[in-house]
C-alpha cells in the first residue's frame, strides 16, 4: 500500500521508511504539517503516520482537519507523548491507532495492517475471491493450496483491485498505489503489471473496462474476513 509518513526526525524518518519499503510498501515521507496537508491533497494514500509535534503546526490540528474534511482513510498516530490524555485526544479526534516511539517496526507494520483492514471492511488478514485467498500478513497469494508467486507491485495491485473489487480503478489511481516519489513510471507500467498478472491468475479476473480502467468484478462468493 501507499503510506505518507509525517515525520520530523531525519533519522527516524529515513529509518521507518526504508523499513516499511522493505515490507513491502510504497512510503513517501514529509516533515512539517503544511507539507502533509498539501500532498494529502493532491495524492491518494491508504494510510496516514502522524506525528504530533510538527514545524508548522501540531498533528492533532491536522487529523482533526483530515477527518472534518472526509478524510476515510487510515490515520495512525506515531509521537513521543505518552500520556493518557494524548492518547484519548488522538482517538477522539479521528486516529485508528496511536503508536509511541520508539516502536519496533514489525508491530508498527502489523498496527498499520490492522487500521486499513478495519477501513476495508475486513475482520481478519485473509481475502477470498471465488478460488483465490489472498493473505495480506504473509503476502501470499494461494488458489486450491498452490501458492502462486507474484511481485511487490503485483501483489499490490491485486490487493487494490481485491479491496475495492466491483470499482474500475483508473490507471492513475492504481499509479498511485504502486509508485512514489521520484520512480520512474512507464506510460505502460500498469498494463505490464496487468498482463502479468493475468498470465499467473488466469484472464477473467482481471476485467479490462474500455477508456477508464481495471476492475475486479464483484461475485456473490467474494469474501473479506
């Protein structure tokens, strides 16, 4: 998935996101408020880490901005401050969660799992789409306990089209799914991903729909626990 990480510390920031790119995701990271107001505006994230103590104004003040203005999306919150009162102000404001540094980055990984799959509408960390379960911990992909083997950006493009199945996605959307800041996207980046997966899954998952997008149809044996 896409995070944007608020974060001020340069050797914080730099460390959680080369870890959570390790795991996996697509992380951009800015340091004070007005930076992450103006990227929240004009990118799509599935996730949001949020310092409180920000250059340009406090990270409570930006949740409770986010939230007032549709901001559905996960928010965990990732500060120093530990008190009791911090913390029922955060939750209270909007936040899924509230992390205290200094964490350890496979839990901060598991939190930030938790918090979309609650956004999604999901229970529990596994996807099943008529034959295909998808474990979104582990980042396998299995049909009749045959594990298929897929790429990061390939998984990530499947769990997109998975979580939002019934949607078309545009290619633009999708871009902004599997790619930040500063990589290079070719013109037909999404149709490679595409036709990849398609050769591994079988070609009627995937639906092309003529001038917008792709989409995953929606049966009635799709399942989110």
């Amino acid at each position: 998935m896409r995070i944007l990480l608020v974060e001020d510390d340069p050797q914080l920031g730099r460390a959680t996101q080369i870890g959570l790119e390790q795991r996996g995701h697509v992380v951009d990271w800015v340091q004070n408020a007005p930076s992450a107001l103006t990227t929240l505006a004009t990118h799509h994230y599935e996730c949001l880490l949020l310092d409180l103590g920000l250059p340009g104004g406090d990270g409570l003040a930006v949740l409770q901005k986010l939230r007032g203005d549709g901001f559905r999306e996960a928010i965990l919150i990732v500060t120093a401050r530990d008190q009791v009162a911090d913390r029922v102000g955060g939750l209270d404001s909007g936040a899924d969660d509230f992390v205290i540094k200094p964490f350890d980055l496979d839990e901060l990984a598991a939190r930030i799992r938790s918090a979309t799959r609650r956004a999604h509408g999901r229970t529990r960390e596994m996807i099943h789409h008529d034959d295909l379960a998808v474990d979104v911990a582990a980042r396998v992909v299995r049909r009749h306990e045959e594990t298929i083997l897929l790429s990061p950006k390939e998984f990530a493009l499947l769990l997109r089209l998975l979580e939002q199945a019934g949607q078309t996605l545009t290619r633009a959307q999708l871009e902004e799914t599997l790619y930040g800041w500063g990589e290079e996207v070719e013109s037909n980046a999404i149709q490679v991903h595409v036709h990849h997966l398609r050769r591994k899954l079988g070609r009627k998952l995937i639906r092309t729909v003529h001038a917008i997008g792709y989409t995953i149809d929606r049966p009635a044996s799709v399942q989110a626990q």
